[in-house]
C-alpha cells in the first residue's frame, strides 16, 4: 500500500506540478489523494486541516516574516555600495580583485540581507559593470556573481535554517546558525582561491592599494551595517535574546539604519516594504501549511519508512547512504525552490540520516549546502538567471565558465558532509 500510495503522491505532484498549479495546491492535493486510499472523504479533509492550522500554530514562526522585512529595508536602504568598498578593502589586493570584491560583497550583503536574489542583483548589479569596464570578460565576472550568491543562504541570519528549525522538530536555530556561518566562509573562500588562479590565469591583476586614511573612512561606513550580523548571531549565540526577539531587533536596527542614519530611505516607503514582506510571508506560510498536510499523508501511509527502508536496503554505510541524500538533494535542488524542498523532504531524509548517526545540525547544514547549489544550477535555478539577468547575458553563455565553480562547490560539500567536525565544533564549543 505505501508503494502505491508513493506513487500516487509523486504522480500527481508531478503532474499538477507540469500543468503550471502553485506548487502549495499541487502539494495538497497529491497528499488528500494518497491519503484517500486508506480513508473518507470527510475524514481526510479534516485532519489534513487539522494538520495545516496546527503546523503554524508556533511562536517560532514570528522569526521568519520579521528577518524578511529586514531584508527588504536592507536591499533598498543603499547598503550596498557601503559593502562593495568594504569588499575592496579585504580583496584588493588579491588577483583578480574586482571578482574577488564581488564574492566578499555577495557574502557580507547576502548575510546581512537574508536573500541570495537580493545579493546578486545589488552587488551585481554595481560589480559586473565595474569589471567589464576594467576589461573583464562579462561571462567570467557573471560566473562570479552567480556562484557567489547563494553564501547568504548559509551565512545567517536566513530563513533556510529557521523553516528547516521548525520541519526537524526544533533543531537548535542557534547552531545552525552557526554551523552555516562555517559552511557558507568555506564556500566563499573556496571561490577566491580558484577564482584567483583563474584571475592570474586571464590576466587579471590585484588593484591599487589606498591609504590609510580612506581605509578608516570606509570602514567606518560600513561598520553599522556589518554591526547588525553581530548584533543578531552574538545575542542569540550567547542567549541575551531568542530568534524570534533577534528578529524583531534586526527589523529596528535595520529601520534606524535606513531612515536616521544613512538617511537614504524616506518614511513613506515603509508601508511598501510591509506589503513585500506580506507577500513573501505569506508565500512561506502556505507553502509551510501545505507541507503539513504532504507529512501527514507520508506518515499516515507509510512513505518515508518505505523510502527508508528502500535507501536503507541498498547500503547500510554511512558514508554511502549520505552519498545517495545528496544525489537525491542535487537533483531536487536543480528543479525546486530551497523553502518548498526543505518543508517537503526534511521529514523524509532527516529519520533516514539520524538512523545512519548524523546530527541534526549537521544534516541541517548539509540540506541547505545542496540545495543552495541548486538555485544557481539548470535548468530551473532562480539564482543562475537572476545573475545572467543582471550581467544581460544568455545563461548557456554563462553554463561553460561556471564548471570550475560546480566541481569546486560539489567537492565543498563532500569536505561538509564527511567532516563533521567542520561544522558542529563551534555549535559543541558553545553548548548548543
């Protein structure tokens, strides 16, 4: 029964899925359709809605639309050009140094912001310019821009972590956060190393050192902005307050910063961030919902043991069975968005992974690691034709030059899923 129950599900997932239905009503019905097999009607819409309402019933949840907002008033409060400057003084003197600035830029905003759109657009969207005027090739410092992007999904604080918190049963926010921190550094400074041979490679040289003087000064104007990642991951590292008030912080911190102290977002538009914030939200919250009513129907038939036992039957290895989750996440990641595949598949390959002993945390970060490879990875990854987008250059133009970049980042999450010791140390020496 959990076999056809399977691939009723997927079936009609798939299908509601090609025909273009929002993906939250394709994920409804496919579960009432499994869950149809073994019960009423009546009885199946209940405790599907049951199940919805109970599933954002959570006080947590008050983290996600607040660390959102912060986000949109950071991506149009102008702290963008603040960062690059400050990007220029960590990588000038590097090869390839305006490349190697767009990466620490899509870092340092893309953890600040939440958002790796927002990132690549904002910092792209001043760097790509920039380098092809320097005589850089468009493609090449599209590459960077794009494969650059998605650290903000690791660096906190991002969302990812905060829905994959709620899926796993309450995985510490706080250590993935941390965990992610470590993960999202390796990924950019694994893309400075290769990009600085490919940089010396082509000829693109280190720029200009500046003085001290002007050093001083633009880290002074970057400091507030860069203060808000310390503000949020040391209070709630430290416990002086939860994700959920680290939010509602970073939501005021980040309005004084836009409207009295750089001063370049005026009061009236305020209501215009609420309203984005409202439709993102919302978007997450019925995705969410959605998701409760597919884990009802998958434990009500027996799915994920089935899956489990499946995965289980080919390998007992650890090393192995993790080898065949990040395949799967590979090519999940290559098709879905990262907020439905986490709602979707957490509670399908966390039981599987606990059982081979992997720490929550640990296959937390290593979830998010491959799906964050997949926003920038054809042929339906946002991240890969937003940045071809900002660079106004054709995607298969871009796809040639990025291949160093996919075996560096797929070997990176080999290094973060068999040492796990990368990752959680700073989580365990911190007791989280």
């Amino acid at each position: 029964m959990a076999g056809q129950a399977s691939l009723l599900l997927l079936g009609t997932f798939g299908v509601l899925a090609a025909l273009g239905i929002p993906l939250a009503v394709s994920i409804v019905v496919a579960a009432l359709a499994a869950v149809l097999m073994m019960v009423p009607l009546d009885m199946a819409l209940f405790t599907a809605a049951q199940k919805m309402m109970a599933s954002l019933d959570s006080f947590s949840l008050l983290a996600v639309p607040f660390f959102i907002l912060s986000g949109v008033m950071m991506n149009s409060g102008g702290i963008a050009i603040r960062l690059v400057n400050f990007a220029k003084l960590i990588s000038g003197r590097i090869p390839g140094a305006l490349a190697q600035t767009n990466i620490a830029g899509n870092m340092l905003f893309g953890c600040i912001s939440g958002s790796a759109i927002a990132a690549s657009t904002s910092i792209g969207g001043v760097m790509v310019p920039m380098q092809e005027k320097e005589g850089y090739d468009k493609r090449f410092a599209a590459a960077i821009n794009i494969v650059s992007a998605p650290t903000g999904m690791l660096i906190p604080p991002t969302t990812a972590f905060i829905i994959y918190s709620l899926v796993s049963g309450g995985t510490s926010i706080a250590a993935l956060f941390l965990g992610g921190a470590v993960a999202g550094a390796l990924w950019g400074i694994g893309l400075m190393a290769v990009t600085a041979v490919m940089a010396w490679r082509r000829g693109y040289r280190s720029s200009g050192s500046v003085s001290l003087g002007q050093a001083g000064r633009i880290t002074l104007d970057a400091l507030p902005s860069l203060f808000l990642i310390v503000l949020v991951i040391g209070g709630i590292t430290f416990g002086i307050f939860t994700a959920v008030e680290a939010s509602g912080i970073a939501v005021l911190y980040t309005l004084l910063l836009a409207l009295v102290i750089h001063r370049t977002v005026p009061l009236r538009a305020v209501p215009g961030f609420l309203l984005e914030t409202a439709q993102i939200t919302g978007t997450i919250m019925l995705l969410l919902a959605a998701s409760a009513a597919l884990s009802f129907a998958m434990a009500f038939t027996g799915i994920p043991a089935a899956i489990s036992s499946l995965i289980l039957g080919l390998s007992n290895n650890p090393e192995v069975v993790m080898l065949i989750i990040n395949a799967i996440l590979l090519v999940v990641g290559c098709f879905m968005d990262i907020g439905p595949a986490i709602l979707i598949f957490t509670p399908i390959l966390l039981p599987i992974a606990q059982k081979v002993g992997y720490d929550p945390v640990h296959f937390g970060i290593i979830m998010v690691f491959n799906l964050a490879i997949g926003t920038i990875t054809p042929p339906v990854g946002t991240g890969l034709f937003v940045g071809a987008s900002v660079a106004k250059e054709r995607v298969e133009r871009i796809i040639p030059v990025l291949w160093p970049f996919y075996l560096l980042l797929f070997a990176l999450l080999l290094v973060v899923t068999y040492w796990p010791a990368l990752t959680l140390s700073l989580p365990r020496l911190l007791n989280l």
